[in-house]
C-alpha cells in the first residue's frame, strides 16, 4: 500500500445523531463518493463505530491509500464542541491550526442556521477542506508558529508581491471555475449562481476568523461576484400541464397531490413536505403556512381556490398532528425524505425527454403565470405567493415571461403605416 497517497474522508451527520441515517462522504482521485455499508442497520453509537471503522478499511484496500488520519482522532476533531472562534480563549485559539478552526467555526454555529441552510454551508465547506487536503497543502503547522501576517501571505493574500507561490485560496477558486475537473456528474457543471454560492460561504466563516483574531483580514472581502443568469424553473404549457396531470395521477396520487398543492396554493416543494393536515382551515378554506416551514420565516395564510378544496377533504379522517404527505405517500407522523418528491417528480420529466429547465418548482410557476393570465390581479397573486412588494412580483412574472402585452400581437402597426391604418398603394 502507497503510504504517501491518502483518501480523505467525513462521517455524517457530523453530530452522530442516532435519529438519522450514518455514511461515509470520502474523496479520491478528486472524485467525491458515498459509503453507507450496515451503518444503518445498527442502533447504537459503538455499533455505529465499530462498521464506521471496517468501511473505512475496506476503502483503504479498495484503493491502495491510507486513512487520511484514524477515526477517532479524525471523529473529535470534526465533531468537537468548540464555540466560535470569536469566543475562544486567545491561548486555546493559538493551539488550533487554522483548518481546524474554521472546521470547529462550522461546528458551532450550525445550530443557529435552518436545516436546509446547514446542508447547503456543510456541503461547500466540507468541499473545501478536502480539497485543501488532497491538495497536498500542509495545514500551515499552527497558528502559533506562524505570524498572521505570513498566514494571510501563504493562505490567499495575493496581493503580497514578495510572494512567488499562488495563495491556497486562490487555487481553490481556480478549480472551481476551470472547465475541468469540476463536474457535479456526468452532465452538470457548476454555473456562475453555484460559484457565487461557495465564495459566500467561505467569506462568511473567514469572517469569523477575522472577528476572532485568528486571522488579520478575510481574503475573500473584495472578491467580485459573477454574473448570474435570471433563468429559473420554467412553467408548464397546457398540453405539458395535461400530459403530465395523467401520468402522475396514475403512478404516483401523492406526488400528485404535492403538484397541485404547488399549483393552486404556490407552496414550496420544502413547505409541502413538512405541511400538516391541521395547518388546512376548511371552514375558512386556507392553508397556514407555519414560520418555521415557511422560507421567510413568517407565519402566513393562504387560500384554497374552490376548484382544488374538494380533494382536500379526504384528509379530515386523519389527526391534526400528521404531515399531510408523509414517507407512507399518505398523511402520517413520519416525515418524507428531502428529496423524494423531487427526484419521483425528475424521473417522470425524463422519462418524457421534458426540457431541464422543468422541475417540481415549475407548478409553482405554471400556477402564478395561469392565475395571472387570468385574472391579472397581481395583488392578489403577491398575497398568495407571499411575496414582499408588488415590484417583486412583476419582476417575477417577467422573468416567466407572463406580462408579454397581448397588443403587441393584434395591435402592432405594419410597416409603412399610422395607428394601424392600412398602406397607400406605391405609386409608380
């Protein structure tokens, strides 16, 4: 076995929470994957542990490399309790390298951020550190050893003109953005919005290591930030919205149900998951969507238009206190999978070659763009949709392309002529 080369590897969930599902997210090669083995036919933490460290060999045979580093050495210096940086005391900061700190910065603070929101900052910092790792970069010893300023020399100031050496950071954001070797799968690379989103991340908890004195200056503040494209989610045409009202009925009633839920009340796929059957009011025929589902954080009502509220009513057998589309495809106390509907939903697109621009999301689309076309009662569209300001709203619609103006198709003049009269004959 070749000693030199590593694989590099993190254990999830990061908090050993017994509650959920266990796996291993390792990266060789600069290709990421996962490995689960009996993790989760275990049900204790030793159990857990014991197959966490048999997986962990298995893929050191598998690939000829050595463990990055043992588990339970590697288990506490992810999974420490260490508060944030900007609370540590200066002699416990100067004992910590400066990977580790910006590790043990997420560790603490993830538990003032929303679950989706830990998902998505766990995803790309983890990204990084194994990158930095495989990189074959050296953790820069400990802070102690080295003064700040030569840390921000070495580690992403490059601005430093005495320097001959690319900064880490720098590299990183490179790699990111090259044409190779960043590839998501096999048919998805990163855009301009994806790359925005990792600098974010990054300058936040860089920026805690500056509130902690641990480092002299973000090296991301300044960073500038790509052009993004407005295309989002599409919305379904008619024949697509019957088309596919067919098939998903047919296979899949609850899917359906997340569909026209999405439709005709402009409910988010994240806010249809964790919906209740008590958060529906019959008698006063609304939806209440709860602060702690809802994306801004507001406890908000809304209405269920008389053409879906009769497939509602089926639910009125069930308690209160059951999601309204549970991992059972029917109301019920346990909760679905983040990505169940979506990806039931994905599969169904593609077995119909659908464009990619289409997804679950585009009922919401498809909902606000027929309601408006309609009615074109934008304000009562902002109350459904929830948004903030009318101006939001119209710059929604004209992303989806709904205010294209119905004159323009039966009102513009022709060439040669004055508010739509017809043209003179030429004379010769």
């Amino acid at each position: 076995m070749d000693t030199e080369k590593k694989f590099y590897y993190q254990v999830y969930p990061v908090d050993r929470d017994l509650s959920r599902a266990w796996y291993v997210l390792y990266r060789v090669n600069g290709k990421r994957d996962k490995a689960r083995g009996n993790l989760n036919r275990y049900h204790t933490r030793q159990e857990k542990e014991e197959e966490l460290l048999r997986i962990l060999k298995d893929l050191s045979r598998k690939y000829g490399r050595a463990i990055n580093e043992p588990y339970k050495d590697r288990d506490k210096s992810v999974t420490g309790t260490m508060a944030p940086s900007h609370q540590l005391k200066p002699e416990t900061i100067k004992k910590l390298s400066l990977i580790k700190m910006l590790e043990n910065v997420f560790q603490a603070t993830k538990s003032k951020l929303r679950g989706k929101t830990v998902s998505t900052y766990q995803t790309k910092i983890i990204h990084f550190l194994l990158w930095f790792r495989e990189s074959n970069y050296t953790d820069f010893c400990e802070v102690r050893e080295i003064p700040k300023e030569e840390i921000s020399a070495r580690f992403f100031d490059k601005s430093k003109k005495n320097y001959k050496e690319r900064s880490c950071l720098e590299e990183y954001l490179e790699y990111l953005s090259t044409q190779t070797g960043i590839k998501f799968n096999k048919n998805k690379t990163r855009s301009n919005k994806t790359l925005n989103s990792y600098v974010r991340v990054l300058k936040t908890y860089f920026e805690y290591l500056v509130n902690g004195e641990v480092i002299p200056h973000n090296p991301l503040k300044g960073t500038s930030r790509l052009k993004e494209s407005s295309v989002s989610a599409g919305a379904f045409r008619t024949d697509q919205q019957q088309l596919l009202s067919k098939i998903i009925q047919e296979r899949h009633p609850h899917l359906w149900l997340a569909c026209q839920l999405s439709y005709y009340c402009l409910l988010r796929p994240g806010e249809i998951r964790k919906l209740k059957v008590g958060d529906i009011n019959f008698a006063d025929q609304t939806i209440t969507v709860r602060a702690e589902i809802s994306k801004n954080n507001k406890t908000q009502t809304v209405m269920i238009p008389d053409s879906f509220i009769e497939q509602l009513r089926f639910v009125l057998k069930y308690e209160e206190s059951n999601y309204l589309i549970s991992k059972f495809g029917h109301p019920g106390g346990e909760l679905m999978s983040v990505n169940h509907l979506g990806n039931l939903h994905r599969s169904i697109l593609r077995e119909l070659r659908f464009n990619s621009k289409y997804v679950l999301y585009s009922w919401k689309h498809t909902g606000a763009v027929s309601y408006y076309k309609a009615t074109k009662d934008i304000k009562g569209l902002k109350e459904q949709g929830r948004w903030f300001s009318l101006d939001m709203v119209e710059i929604y619609l004209s992303n989806l392309g709904a205010l294209n103006i119905e004159e323009l198709k039966t009102c513009f003049p022709e060439i040669g002529t004055i508010c739509g009269e017809k043209p003179s004959k030429a004379v010769a």
